[in-house]
C-alpha cells in the first residue's frame, strides 16, 4: 500500500512572493502523482500530474511541480501567487488501474496581501 | 463537453436510515470511483467500478455498494447510516485507464 505526507499543514504566504508546497510518498511500486486543489464548498480541480518522462511538470495557474524519485517527492511550486490561489491543495499517488487515489492531509495556502 | 455532475448536493439524514448518492460521469469517461471526505480530511477512496463492475475498494465496509450504468453513471448507497458518515462524497471519473481523474463537486451528507 502506498501513503502520501504532506508536511504542513498551513502554509502562510505574502501575495507575489513564491510558495512551495511539500508532498513526500512512499509506495513499493512505481506511482503516478497528482496535485489537485479544491475551493471552499467545491470538489478537486486538477492542477498537474505525472506519469513518466521529464521529472519538471507544468500545470495550470502557473503552478509546476518536480518529481524526485530517489527522495519520493513530488513539490508543488508558484513563483508568484495570488490571492485567488488561497485554497486546499492535495497531493495523490496511485498504482493506476483499478487503485484508487491514495491522499494526503491537503495543505491550506492563506495569501496575505 | 460535460463534466461530473453529482445530486444531491447537500441532504440530511437519520442515523441508521439508507441514503442513495447520484453520480453522472463526464462524457468518454467508463470508470467511475467514489471518495470520501471527511472534514479537514483528504479524500480517502471507497470503491471504483468499470464497465458496470466493482474493480477496486478501499477500507469500507460492505454497508456501502454501488452500482455502474450502462450510460457509465454511477450511485452509492450507504445502509444503517452511522453519524461518522458524515462527510463530502466525492465522484470521479476516467477513461478506463485510471490515471486521468475528474471530479465532481460533491454531495454534503449530514447524519443526524
């Protein structure tokens, strides 16, 4: 089974200033990642995946993410946030097929102006 | 093109009453997978179904079963409903090959 950590659970930023959001993972198999955020009251949105290839992926908002496999990470980063971007976000693993996605606790971004 | 629609949105029911959630996958999309949200939680994975049938089940009990349409829409059920139920149930779907998700915006089932 696979279990996915991510290491804060609030993570206060100043508008336009750069935010990076921790995800750690551990799985005996190789895993697929996501990054989904998810507003007030709403469902997930999905903000970036991997699934093979280059290590560096982008995703939508301005947001990307780094797949390091010799320290299970998988980083969500924004050079430049905005208070639009003030939400739940989630990382996820899965096997694929008929796995389902395995969540961490979801990281609360709060942008100060 | 449609994405997942999910009804209700929000219900309130009795402790130990049976509750059926409604869930229309997007257009393509034959798997479908249900999760579970508690508050200040991350979702945590009930079960998926493709082509009609249970592929895959996480942690729960059997008191919650689904079913697959063959239009791919989806329901689950949740029997003798417990107050820990109460959460955001969350319906995703795929085209089948389980690494493209798509999620609803949730149904709030509050057990009183």
């Amino acid at each position: 089974a696979q279990s996915v950590t991510q290491l804060d659970s609030q993570v206060p930023v100043f508008e336009e200033a750069p935010v990076e959001l921790r995800c750690n993972y551990s799985s005996s198999v190789s895993v697929y990642l996501f990054w989904y955020v998810q507003y007030p009251n709403q469902g997930l949105q999905l903000l970036l995946k991997y699934l093979s290839g280059s290590t560096l992926v982008k995703g939508i908002n301005g947001f990307e993410a780094e797949f390091n496999k010799s320290q299970t990470s998988f980083h969500l980063r924004k050079p430049s946030v905005h208070i639009s971007d003030t939400a739940e976000y989630f990382c996820a693993v899965t096997r694929g097929g008929a796995d389902g996605l395995t969540f961490g606790k979801g990281t609360h971004l709060i942008i100060q102006p | 093109e449609t994405g997942v629609t999910q009804s209700p949105t929000h219900l309130i029911k009795t402790r130990g009453q049976q509750v059926t959630l409604r869930c229309s996958s997007q257009s393509g999309h034959n798997t479908v997978s249900w999760y579970q949200q508690a508050l200040g939680q991350g979702p945590q994975f009930i079960f998926q179904y493709y082509r009609e049938e249970e592929n895959g089940r996480g942690n729960f009990p059997p008191r919650f079963s689904g079913l697959q349409f063959p239009n791919y829409s989806s329901e689950l059920n949740v029997n003798a409903l417990e107050l820990d139920d109460s959460a955001l149930y969350l319906c995703a779907s795929s085209s089948g090959t389980g690494i493209g998700y798509t999620f609803g915006s949730g149904t709030r089932l509050t057990v009183v």
